[in-house]
C-alpha cells in the first residue's frame, strides 16, 4: 500500500517542507506551544504578515486557514489553521478539527505547494483526546492525499508517545481499507 503521509518525531520549525502548518488561534497574534515556536523561529514578518488578514477578513474561524510567508523559517510558507477547542466532543470538535487539515490542504494546493508539514492541531493547550485526533487528521489528510496525489504530507510529532499514537492510529485505518 502507498504510503500517503509521513509520520516523524521532531520540531515543526525544523521542517523543510515548502510550507508548515501553525496551530493558530483566531486572533492570529501568536501564542503558546507551537504557534510562539513558529513565530520565535520564524520571526516578526509572520506577525505583521498575520495582523494585515485580520484587518482585511477579521478573526480566523476554527476550521478555517490563511497562508503567511516563512520568514526565517527554512519552510517557505506558513499556513495557519485554527483547531477546535476540546468541550466534550458534541460542540463539532471532529468536523471543525478535520475542516483545519482539509482547508490547510487545500489553501496548499491552490498555492501549488508540494510538501507541507503539520503538527498535531489541537491537542495541547486546546485538550482534544489524543487518539481521537490522530484518527481524525491521518483519515482526512489521506483521504485528501488520495485525490490529490503531487502534496507530500509530513505530520511532525513533537513526544514520542504522540507518535505512538499516529502509529498505532495509521494502522488502524490501514487495516480498515484492506
Ligand atoms: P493547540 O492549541 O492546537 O492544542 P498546541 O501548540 O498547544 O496547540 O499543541 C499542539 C501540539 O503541538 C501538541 O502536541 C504539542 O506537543 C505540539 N508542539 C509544541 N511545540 C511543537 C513544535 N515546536 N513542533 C511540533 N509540535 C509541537
């Protein structure tokens, strides 16, 4: 079986894939975990890059993502998406949590980007169930994959027992199709 997306342990800030993925929030001002990372890594151009599309479309919905440029990062691009905020699972987390990686994937498409790295969107400070969202972005990211076979997909986990999860999540859905 084709092997459609690549999990590996690591910083997102190292990536050099054409774009990385930031799990914003809809302020787009920066924030904790990986979001002050890339920013941190990637410098203030991404910022003021950030405040002109909240001044042109206002706050970035959860499900929706905008494109910023990589700054000093080795990514050219930084593609900013929001996630859901865990709130038990009947407030729409799944749906608003697979619209980030899809409306990433496709913002990167329609860039004519080839190779794009995400972390795992929402689980740190926003609580989504860990098992839970690894099933959610490797089916939605393959799904996607699968019709659009140029993008390269690299989920970068930043603990191992993340990776562990997206392991054991990708055999699952692996087992499934066969
Ligand atoms: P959210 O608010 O969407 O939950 P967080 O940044 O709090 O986003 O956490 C999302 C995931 O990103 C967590 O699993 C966290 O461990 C991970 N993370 C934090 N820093 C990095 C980094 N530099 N590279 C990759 N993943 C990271």
């Amino acid at each position: 079986m084709k092997t459609f997306v690549e999990l590996v342990q690591g910083d997102i800030t190292q990536q050099d894939t054409e774009a990385i993925v930031n799990a914003a929030n809809s302020s787009l001002m920066g924030g904790g975990g990986v979001d002050g990372a890339i920013h941190r890594a990637g410098g203030p151009v991404i910022l003021t890059e950030c405040k002109a599309i909240i001044a042109r479309q206002g706050r970035c919905e959860p499900g929706q993502a905008v494109i910023t440029s990589g700054g000093n990062l080795k990514a050219r691009y930084v593609i900013h998406t929001v996630g859901p905020i865990w709130q038990g699972g009947n407030k729409g987390e799944d749906v608003i949590l697979a619209n980030a990686y899809r409306n990433s994937l496709q913002l990167a498409v329609k860039k004519e980007i080839k190779s794009i790295a995400f972390p795992s969107i929402s689980t740190g400070a926003y609580r989504f169930p860990l098992d839970r969202a690894a099933r959610i972005a490797l089916e939605t990211i393959k799904t996607y994959v699968i019709k659009h076979p140029l993008i390269q997909v690299r989920m970068v986990l930043f603990k191992e027992s993340d990776l562990s999860a997206y392991q054991q999540a990708w055999a699952l859905l692996v087992k499934n199709v066969n």
